[in-house]
C-alpha cells in the first residue's frame, strides 16, 4: 500500500543519504503512490542527501532547486523550503539569495498567508519563540532561554556534535556568548495580512518576515528573532480546531494587554538596546498606540504603518515618471482606511510638504473611503482617533464610484481587503478622469486583492499604470502586443534594507524621515527602461545591491542626524558602500565577517 511504502521511504531517508533518495524514489514507484506522497518522498530523499553529502555547495543548489520545481502546490513548496531550512541552511539561504524572485513568494506573501491558516496542521518546527499570556512576569526568561538555546544548537551543528559532547567541550557555553540580537519581527496574531485573526499561526508572519532581513539586506539569520505574543485568539474556528496549539481562550485586551507588551519591550530593551524590533500585522486598535508608545524608547518600527507606506510612495513617485506627473499636482484616493492606508497617506503629505506646501494643503490631497463611506468632516463625531487628520470639509460620498466622482483623483490605492472592490466600472471612472490612472490594489493575499493585473489592463485599454500587493503574472497588451509587467509593491524593498542600517550604526530610533528618504532612493534607482516595462521598481533578483545602495544612504541619513555612530574609517558615500558590502552575510561562510 502507499501508507507501507511511505514508512519505507522513511527507513531509507534515514541511513545513508543516498541510499534514502534510492529508497524514495523505489518505494513510490513501486507503490504507484499518490502525488503528494510521491513529493514528500523524494523530498525526504533530497533532504537526506543534502545534510551528508559532499557535492559543491552550487550543486547542492541546483539539486534543492530542481527538487522545489517539481512540486506544484504552493503550500506544499512552503513546506518544502521550511525542510531544507532545517536539513541544510546554507543550501536553503543561497538558493534564497541566488533565486529571490522565484523564492520569496513561497516563504512570504501571499503563500505565507496560508501558511498561517494553517500553521498548526504542517506538521513544521516553529523557529521562532512564543511569548503567552501565562508568561507574565517571566518574559525575560523565555526571551534569553530561547536565544540560548538556538545559539547552542548552531554552535553543536557547525562543531558537528551532538548534546553530550558540545558540553563536554564547552561549546554550549560559548555560544551564549555568541553577538546578540539586531533585529526581532514580533505578531501578536490579531490581523494577518488581510485574514484576520489567526492567533498563535501568526508565527508564521514573523517567520517569514525575518527571513527577508538576510535575503534581500544581508543580515546574519542567527542575529534575527522571530516573536508571537500568543495572547489568545477571537477566531472561533481556531478554538474548535483540535490541530490549534495556541491558547485557548479569547484575546487578551485592556491593562492586562497592555501589560505584556510593555513586559516585552522592557525585557528586550534590558537584554538587547539596540535591537531593532519590527511590529508586524496588529489590529487597528493597538497598531497605533504601541508604535506611538515606543517608537522613542528604542529602535523600532510597525512595517505595516510605515513600510507599507514607503513602498507605495516609492512606487507613486516612479508612475510620476511614466506618467509625466508631479507629485504637487496628485489627489490620491485610498479605499479602506485602515493603519496601512493613513500611513501611507501621511508619508505621501510629508513628501509633497517638501514640493513647497503646507502641511494642511499636502493632507488635503488625501481622501479616504472606509466601510461607511467618505471620511469628512459630517462624519466626525463617530471617526477613530487615526482617521481624523484626514476628515476634510468635502461632501459626503456613500459609495467608491460617487467618491470617485467628487474627488476626481489621479490615484486610487486599494487597501481594503476586499477582492475584487475595484471593478470594471471604477476602473473606467478612472480613466475617464485621467490619461493614465495610477492604481494600486495593495491588499493581500492574492484573494483579497481589489483587482488582478489582467482586469486593470483589460478595462484601462493597457493605459494603466499599475502596483499591487501580491504578484501577478506579466499581460501582452493587445493594441500594441508589448508584454507588460505589473510591478509589485513589496516592502522588502525597504524595511531589510532600514533594518540594516540601523544595526550597523546603533540607531537609537526611527524616524519617518527615514522611511521617505528610503522611498525617494528607491524610485530614482529604477531606471526609465524598467518602468516602460511596467516594472516601478529595480528587478527583485538584483535586491542585494539595492539595499546596499538604500542600506548606505539611511546610514548617513542615521549618522548626520545624530540618531547613530559611523563605523571608525567610515566617512564617505564610497566608505559607507564598501563597509556594507564586506558586512553582508553570505550564506558559504560558517562565520561570516558581519558582526550583525
């Protein structure tokens, strides 16, 4: 039976590496076993040979990428890519950094999305450390017998020893004393991505968040920490599943809320001053105020707030360029009001303060559509805290094509979470009021994006110009036949690159200026040919030299505003470059020259 020669497979991944590809691949043959079997069989034969066997690190390479193309499914890839991380980290951090484009995908959005729907059904080893409720009064503890214990395991995997004799010799011991933590990505759950509350599966978010600190930015992954404040879940169907191995109970709220994120950060700061910590996909409610909270007290930064909006002025700012625009002259209509929308919308007016107008004048050119309708001033009295700044003196607008109507804007950004909320009809709205409309459906996962690619070229007659959250494939536009590629607005772009530079000059905060110097380098490094194509930003398999570039320019951004320190030597554009380059972790070295 298939079940029979699967536990086969199993004996023969575990002897000699190859004799378990052999075992693999016999038993499923023989056994005509399923497709999903077949998959997992040769992946445990593969990943049997990559832990022992002595072929050069680019074949290693080469055999983990063959073996990833060869299964279809999305999660299953992810799953696949979780294996190798595990059974070989070098081989899985080259292929990473060598195949970004092709990779990314499937250790982030959107397939990461499911991943976290899933999490607790994967059967996966969690890499990262899980702060709950219960731990109240003992997270320190938790963070520092975390940190100590995967630092021992790196140390015993590259001595080659197991338990036993890494304390022997005294290996578990130095590894404690091994560089700290430069950068923490930390969820509590409430909203990923544009799924909602998935509890303790919004591990899965941190995971492949931290990821992408080492792929697209270079920093070394034993200095990056992945959080989940598992504080309960609100997700009924969570709660009934018998997979869920999160808490059990409804969400924290209030004081005693309060209380564990402080806990946390104080421990953090305490062990780790110059960490970077991340806050990744809270609900509206805390988003705001944690980040408003603690963004003096140390470096830190809510990617979804203000990495989202970087990327997406980024790629306002390169459209400008196809379009013949100025930014001065832009409205921009933002449909959802959430924290991803009003920080880009505030990052977009301080841009625009700097064209020469006044900050009342930049916040004008923002609207904003929630699910009651236009935000302005009659609505007032029932807005939240967040929404305010941007309820203007407009008349009010119940739907998106009457707001449309009204406010005639030359952009229209989708972060709603509503798939397919843009529609033929607004798509035409849109061009009826503009030569080339900018629209940008940002929500993700792929399903909750407000319109695919191939609708917007379809409606707009190919004139659209076009960024969204999770990739789509490239369009022939059919007047002309140009193959046109939809540029995809993913903040790996940006807060790698931010988080590197703080590491690298001990930035004592992040400042918004930081983030609108990151998104006004970023636009001028793509050049006219990549947005003709349709590709606002540079190629994601050239990421590594963007953030170098990026990387550079925040770390004199850092320095000359007094927020960090230069490395000795360091003073130049050139210097800051170079310096960069040598500190960027490479996935061959068992010691990388990065002390990051």
């Amino acid at each position: 039976s298939s079940s029979r020669a699967a536990r086969r497979a199993r004996r023969g991944a575990s002897t000699r590496p190859d004799d378990g590809l052999r075992a693999a691949l016999d038993a499923c043959a023989r056994a005509m076993a399923t497709k999903l079997e077949l998959e997992r069989a040769l992946r445990r034969g593969f990943l049997a040979l990559a832990r022992a066997r002595r072929d050069d690190a680019m074949t290693r390479v080469r055999r983990a990428m063959e073996a990833f193309r060869a299964i279809a499914d999305p999660l299953e890839r992810y799953v696949y890519l979780r294996e190798l991380q595990r059974a070989s980290a070098e081989t899985f951090y080259r292929a990473l950094v060598r195949e970004p484009l092709e990779l990314m995908p499937f250790v982030y959005t959107p397939t990461v999305g499911e991943a976290c729907e899933k999490y607790h059904r994967l059967g996966i080893e969690t890499n990262g450390v899980y702060i709950t409720a219960d731990d109240a009064g003992r997270v320190g503890a938790k963070l520092r017998g975390h940190w100590d214990r995967a630092a021992a395991a790196r140390a015993r995997a590259r001595e080659g020893l197991d338990g036993e004799a890494a304390k022997r010799r005294g290996v578990d011991r130095r590894a404690r004393d091994d560089d700290g933590v430069a950068v923490a990505v930390v969820t509590d759950g409430e909203r990923i991505l544009g799924l909602g509350d998935l509890g303790a599966g919004g591990m899965g978010i941190s995971e492949g968040k931290i990821l992408l600190y080492t792929v697209c930015a270079g920093v070394r992954p034993s200095a990056c920490l992945p959080v989940c404040l598992d504080v309960g879940t609100n997700n009924q169907r969570l709660l009934d599943d018998p997979n869920y191995k999160g808490l059990r109970r409804t969400r924290l709220k209030g004081e005693a809320y309060d209380a564990l994120v402080d806990e946390f950060m104080r421990e953090m700061r305490a062990w780790q001053p110059r960490c970077l910590v991340q806050f990744e996909d809270f609900g509206n409610a805390n988003a705001f105020r944690i980040l408003e909270k603690y963004r003096t007290t140390g470096p830190c930064f809510n990617d979804d707030i203000q990495g989202t909006a970087a990327i997406t002025l980024a790629a306002l700012l390169s459209s400008l360029r196809a379009t013949k625009g100025k930014l001065e002259d832009q409205k921009v209509l933002f449909y959802g009001a959430g924290e991803a929308g009003v920080g880009i919308g505030e990052l977009i007016a301080m841009a625009m303060e700097k064209t020469g107008m006044s900050h009342k004048e930049a916040m004008e050119r923002c609207y904003f559509m929630d699910s009651k309708g236009l935000v302005c001033k009659s609505r007032l009295d029932g807005l939240q805290p967040h929404k305010v700044a941007f309820a203007h003196d407009v008349e009010y607008q119940p739907d998106l094509l009457s707001a449309i109507s009204a406010v005639k804007p030359t952009a229209l950004i989708g972060v709603s979470t509503i798939g397919g909320a843009f529609t033929e009809d607004v798509v035409k709205a849109m061009c009826a009021l503009n030569e080339r409309p900018i629209i940008f459906p940002l929500s993700n996962p792929t399903s909750k994006s407000e319109c695919t690619f191939e609708q917007a070229m379809a409606w707009s007659d190919g004139k659209v110009v076009f960024a969204s959250g999770s990739p789509f494939d490239p369009v022939v536009r059919p007047r002309d036949g140009v193959k046109v590629f939809p540029a995809q607005a993913n903040n790996a772009y940006v807060f790698p690159a931010l988080g590197f530079a703080a590491a690298l000059t001990g930035a004592s905060q992040i400042t918004d200026d930081l983030f609108l110097a990151a998104a006004e380098s970023l636009a001028s490094i793509t050049t006219d040919a990549e947005i003709d194509a349709g590709h606002l930003f540079p190629d994601m398999n050239s990421i590594r030299q963007v953030s170098v570039t990026l990387t550079a320019e925040i770390c004199e951004m850092i320095v000359k505003s007094g927020l960090g320190r230069a490395p000795s030597g360091v003073s130049t554009h050139a210097d800051w470059l170079a310096y960069i380059e040598s500190h960027q972790y490479d996935p061959g070295e068992e010691q990388p020259i990065s002390k990051l």
